[in-house]
C-alpha cells in the first residue's frame, strides 16, 4: 500500500526542517557562491515545465543545498517514467505541498446544518494540504537530455549597473533616494525607499539584493498588499516587524532567482533568532510567510515587466 504522508504532520515536519537549517547557520534560500555552483534559479516541473511557488521553492532549494543538486528539474516517480527514465534504485525523495479545498456543509453549535433564505445549505469551504513525493533528475537514469547547462556566478566584483532594476520603486509608484549611510531602508509612511551609495557595495548584485529586499518591504504598503508589518507598523524589533523582514527576505530570494541576482547579503542575526522562535511556536509561519512572499514576489514581477510609460 502506498505509504501516506499525514496532513497534521506536514506542517510541523517542514517547519522542522526549516528551523534545523536557520540554527545551523544556513538560510535554506541561500546559497554559497564557491565551488562553480550555479545561483538559485526558480525550480520547475520536469514534464510540464511550470515553475513552482512559495513554500515549494524553499523546500526545493532547501534539498538542492542538503544534497548536492545542480539542476532545477523535479519529478514524481511516475513522471520519470514517462520522460522515458527512471528513479535510481534507493534514491530517496523530497516532499513538497499543495494545498486542496474541502466544501462541507455548515452547522451550527449542536451540529444542525444551517440553511441560507432559499433553503439550501450553506457551504463553507476549508484549506488542507498534501504531500506529493518528488525527485531531482540527477536521480534519475535516462534523463541526461534534460540537463541544463547554468553558467557559474561572476567572481568578479564588476560594478555593472541593471538599468532595468533602478527604475522598479518608479513603476511601484514611490522614490528611491541614494544617500551616504551605511543602511538601507524602506520608510513605510514617506513611502520611499533609501539606499547607501552603489559604489558602497562590494558587488552589484549586492545591491540589487538589498533592493529587491527593500522593494519586497514596500509591497506590503496600504495602497498595494495591505500586510500588517508594513500597513500597521507597530515598532523596529516587535515579532510583527520581525515577521515582515521574514517576508522581504524570502522575497529578496525569489525575486532574485526570476531576475538573475545573485543573493548572498547575511541576515542580523537577531533577526534570525526571532524567526526560529516565530516558526517554533507556530508550525503555520513558514507557511504563512512563503504565501505572502509569493504574492509580493508577483506584484514585483509584474511591475518589472510594466512598460515604464505605463508606470508614470
């Protein structure tokens, strides 16, 4: 019999995962530029081609890290199969999510169902997930066509400016201000973001990094995403704010990996502290910042690729 992997784990289980690597030391969407290892690129379906998202991305790249894997290919045993390969024998596989909707009827406190003003059942709907086993095609035989060929990071620390990125706090609507200081910052009720000087950054893509983290801030603002870190900022060091940073930085990543950065910048340490003990106390948080993440990683997409008449 097919060997299930239980809901009510699932969440407690990656969440593990995850807060194992952060107190090692390791950013599961980081990764370490040596060794001719490609950046992080968005990981995708082997058959179909189509990327994945969110909390599937960091547990992808999370295992890339873990075991060695070059390409961003993925598929199921069956997939494997029908790209006329296989899964090694003994090959083990990493799980990731997706998330099913549930209609059932709605009841009241003793159990009664509740009917609406033409008599039929009210429905409600609910969100649980499932785990689907996948393999990297470095695990396969007979996938080899498949490979692709990543060129390694620059080792250069080439100062080449992205025009395409410099104009992207313009296409969100707010000003980018380059000062001499040491941080930068996005200032929720100016809306607009600050940034030290480019030449103070050992590498461009450190940069652009640091402003994709910052854009990734900004998207949260009343008049775009609405999210409370940034809506409803309370103060610098709160769980709230610290949450908020959780989401700009798997922002940064995801943002990064679809817009060819490499993204190295070290996390605050404290910063880190406050996610492990987030993630600890609440087996959803992962989850709940990957979603978000995901959703102001779209809203950045889609303004990078607004024409900048468009944007004005």
């Amino acid at each position: 019999m097919k060997k299930q992997t239980q809901p009510k784990d699932l969440y407690q289980q990656i969440t593990d995962q995850i807060v194992e690597a952060l107190e090692q030391g390791t950013m599961p969407w980081q990764r370490p530029w040596d060794n001719g290892w490609p950046q992080m690129s968005i990981p995708c379906n082997g058959e179909s081609g189509r990327q994945y998202s969110g909390i599937n991305v960091l547990l992808l790249w999370m295992s890339s890290l873990q075991k060695g894997f070059k390409q961003r290919k993925w598929v199921t045993f069956q997939g494997a199969n029908h790209l006329g390969g296989q899964v090694r024998s003994g090959e083990k596989s990493t799980v990731i999510i997706f998330y099913k909707q549930n209609m059932s009827e709605e009841k009241d406190d003793d159990g009664n169902v509740i009917f609406d003003e033409n008599g039929e059942p009210k429905m409600k709907s609910s969100v649980f997930i499932r785990g689907h086993h996948v393999f990297n095609i470095e695990q396969c035989d007979g996938l080899e066509e498949y490979y692709e060929d990543f060129p390694a990071p620059e080792t250069s620390s080439a100062m080449s400016p992205r025009p395409d990125l410099d104009v992207l706090p313009a296409k969100m609507g707010m000003q980018l201000y380059n000062k001499v200081q040491d941080r930068a910052c996005y200032i929720p009720k100016r809306d607009c973001i600050v940034m030290p000087d480019f030449e103070k950054f050992n590498t461009a893509d450190d940069y652009y990094a640091t402003l994709l983290h910052e854009c990734g801030h900004a998207t949260g603002h009343k008049d775009r995403l609405d999210r409370d870190g940034v809506a409803r900022f309370d103060k610098f060091g709160s769980e709230r704010y610290a949450f908020e940073e959780l989401i700009a930085e798997l922002t940064s990543a995801f943002t990064c990996a679809h817009m060819n950065v490499c993204n190295n910048i070290s996390q605050n340490a404290a910063y880190i502290d406050h996610w492990v003990q987030a993630l600890k106390s609440d087996k959803k948080a992962i989850f709940r910042a990957s979603s978000q993440a995901r959703e102001a990683t779209q809203y950045l997409i889609d303004k990078f690729n607004q024409e900048e008449s468009l944007a004005a």
